[in-house]
C-alpha cells in the first residue's frame, strides 16, 4: 500500500525537494520491551466523535515512529512513554527515530517515494494539511474520539471534514528576558517595539545581544518571525502590505543597529535559549516547551517571561505538533499505541515533562495552576494565530522566511522583499 502512496507522493513534492538531498543524520532510539511488566473551523466540529469510538482489535506488530524534537527532555520523555507500552504490551513493539527538523519534510517525502515510511509520525501541525492532501496520512476518522480537544489543534488535523491526525499539545510565544541584564541596563521590560529596541541597544554590549529569536529560512524561523506581522494588524497572507513591510523593516532596524544578532539566521529556538542561558542574550522570543531545561539546567538564572512587545495589538504563535498515523502501515496498532499516550496520566506526564499546554480542554484545565512563568504562556494563548491550515502552507512559509532571511543579511530592502514574497503567496491562494 505504501508503494501505491509513493507514486502520488512523487508526483506532488518529490521533484521538488530531491535536488539536492542528502541522506541525513538520525539516531534510532529503541524501548524494549520487557516481560517485566485559537481556531474554530466547520470542519473541525465535523471530526468531533462521540465516546464509543471504534477499537483496533487485534492489534500486534511494530510500530515506528518519527519525530524532530531536538531537546533532550523531549526525548527522555517519549522514550518513557514507549517503555511503558512495550512493558504492558506483548503483541505490540514501538521504537522511535529522531529525524532533525529541517530534514524532516525532506525524509517525510523521500521516504514515502523509498516505501520507508514509519507507521505514526509527530509532525509541527502547520505542515499537516499539506501530507494529509497527498494521502500520507490515514482516516481516522470514528477511530480516535477528539470531542473534548480543542477547535484549533483539531483544526489542523482536519481536512474535508475527515480528521488525520490527533493534538499531540499546544505551546506558544512569549518574551524571556534576563532580569539583572535590564536592571544593569537601568531598562524595564518592553511592551512595545520602540521599547524593544532601545532596550535591546542599551543591553548589547561588546559579549552580549540584546535580542534574537531563531530567524532560520524554514517554518522554525517563520513561526518566529509572523508575530510581527500579526501585531500590525496584518495576516500571514499580507506581506506586501503596510503591516508587512512595516514588520520586516523592524526586524531590519534590530540588525542594523546591532541589537539583534544577525547570527540568529542560523539558531534554531535550541540554540537561541543555550545562547540566552549561557549569558549571551539579554531577551529573547521563545516558547514553552524551553521552561523545563532551563529550570534543570540554569536554576540560578534569574530570569522572566512577558508578552511579546506590539506595535497595534497583542499577538504570539500558536505551535505544537499532531500524531499522525501513516496510511498503509501499521494502523491499529499506531492507534492503540495513541489510545495509550493520550490517556490523563500519560498525557500530563508529556506535557509537564516538555512544557506543553494540553490540547485536550479538559486536562489543560488547571494544568499549570500557582507557576506565574506558565501563566503568561496560557495568558498569551488568547493573543495566539496560527499558521495555516492550509495543504500549499509550506510554501507559503518558504516565501515569508526567505523574505525576512534576505532582509537581515542585507541582500534585500524591506519592500522588495515584501512583493517577492507576496507574488510567491499570490500564486498559491489565487
């Protein structure tokens, strides 16, 4: 079955993607088992199920999964998860590969056309429409009951009112800064752009920036970058355009007045918190799932989280990723294993561990009660776009990222940038 996907897969991306493609790197991870043991849509109202969804039965074999999580916490914690399946499963063995985010599209497709599919995959959810269009993803449909998740995590599950995929949890955006750099600064903290940047500049200094936030050409830069946007007024379909000009322009004056490192084009969010809590930023744009390493690892850093500063409005990006079980491969047991992932105690025991909200309404309810970091993550939630859904929002990021990449290294004025982009944005949605 996965040989008939691949030709579909083949004809819709591959060209595209394989020039150029390497093999890359991944480590295999394996847990034995042992005997020892915020966006409403219509669509998304459609793939809401009633309790008595349907169980695989019968369910026995492997099951591979694929993820991209760079942390190490991230890993551990999946790693548990799968230990504890294996442990109380005799029929069923899950493993996991890391296959490294800007790979991961890439591996995704070449793996379909190579009939080297994993059975169940956790992929960032603007890029789930796209693979569900082309068929990768299987019909779950009455098969996985989402009527307690919440409308925009199941949205981007969605497609034609048939649900591929389930809410793996919800993060967002916020500002971190380090509280003795804006004291020694004599700085409070921003909550405005213009506040931004001269806090920024009063912070830099010979060893240290005063801000960045990743600015990598892939959807992890993208995400990063549209809260600019959203805070104009504009949406991510409007680059060329007041806001959108206005927006790479300002990204433009963090760079060009040494505030904001132009080396965040090539930080992804890991690298840009490793450079905030080894002294070298004084702020940065970040997301939840960074709090438990740095509580593990820098509990003496005496730092903080606000709302992103706004030029008109509030705004932050709503992140997170999906399960999604592949078509064709070992579908009843992928969907036994997620039954057994997104059960309370589990479930919880990923989010706390990762620094995730529940997409799940009625777990996330007083999931992060009496921690003040936490609340301003939940607090920017309501401020919170997302990204898509749409099949062709893959590309649509690569246009935004090129643009504002090409703002910061100098190759491009703000308003050139902002037409090439919409041009490409143009030809997608018509």
């Amino acid at each position: 079955m996965k040989k008939l996907l691949a030709l579909l897969v083949s004809v819709c991306m591959l060209v595209a993607l394989i020039a150029g493609c390497g093999n890359a790197a991944s480590e295999e991870t394996t847990a034995p088992k042992t005997e020892a043991s915020s966006t409403e849509s219509k669509a998304a109202d459609e793939t809401e199920t009633d309790e008595s969804s349907e169980e695989p039965s019968g369910a026995s074999g492997d099951v591979t999964i694929w993820y991209y999580w760079e942390t190490v916490g991230h890993q551990e914690a999946l790693n548990t998860i799968i230990e504890e399946f294996n442990n109380s499963n005799d029929d069923i063995t899950v493993t996991a590969k890391y296959v490294p985010f800007a790979d991961f599209k890439k591996q995704l497709s070449i793996g379909a056309s190579a009939d080297e599919l994993p059975d169940l995959v956790i992929l960032d959810n603007p890029d789930h429409a796209s693979y569900a269009a082309m068929g990768i993803f299987a019909d779950i449909t009455g098969k996985f009951d989402v009527s307690t998740y919440y409308d925009g995590p199941v949205n981007s599950c969605t497609l034609d009112g048939k649900l591929y995929g389930v809410p793996f949890g919800s993060n967002d955006l916020v500002l971190f800064y380090n509280e003795d750099m804006l004291t020694a600064a004599g700085r409070e903290v921003p909550k405005t752009w213009d506040e931004l940047l001269e806090t920024a500049k009063a912070c830099t200094t010979d060893t240290v920036s005063g801000f960045a936030h990743s600015s990598l050409q892939n959807e992890e830069g993208t995400f990063n970058f549209l809260p600019w946007v959203w805070s104009t007024g504009a949406t991510s379909y409007e680059i060329d355009s007041e806001g959108g000009i206005k927006a790479l322009s300002f990204v433009k004056d963090l760079v060009d007045s040494g505030a904001m490192t132009k080396e965040a084009i090539n930080w992804t969010q890991g690298d840009t918190m490793h450079q905030f809590i080894a002294g070298n930023l004084a702020m940065m744009i970040n997301g939840t799932w960074q709090i438990p390493t740095m509580r593990a690892e820098v509990p003496d850093l005496n730092w903080n989280v606000a709302l992103i500063p706004q030029d008109k409005q509030q705004a932050s990006g709503l992140g997170g990723e999906n399960y999604a079980v592949i078509a064709g491969g070992n579908e009843d047991a992928a969907i036994k294993f997620l039954d057994f992932a997104t059960s309370e105690e589990k479930c919880l025991f990923m989010m706390n561990a990762m620094g995730y909200i529940s997409s799940n309404s009625t777990l996330a309810e007083g999931q992060f009660d009496g921690d003040p970091v936490y609340a301003v993550f939940v607090e920017a939630l309501q401020y919170a776009n997302a990204r898509g859904p749409l099949p062709e929002w893959p590309d649509i990021s690569d246009a935004i990222s090129l643009a504002f990449n090409k703002v910061m290294t100098g190759d491009s004025n703000p308003e050139d940038a902002a037409a090439e982009a919409q041009a490409t944005i143009d030809s997608i949605i018509g």
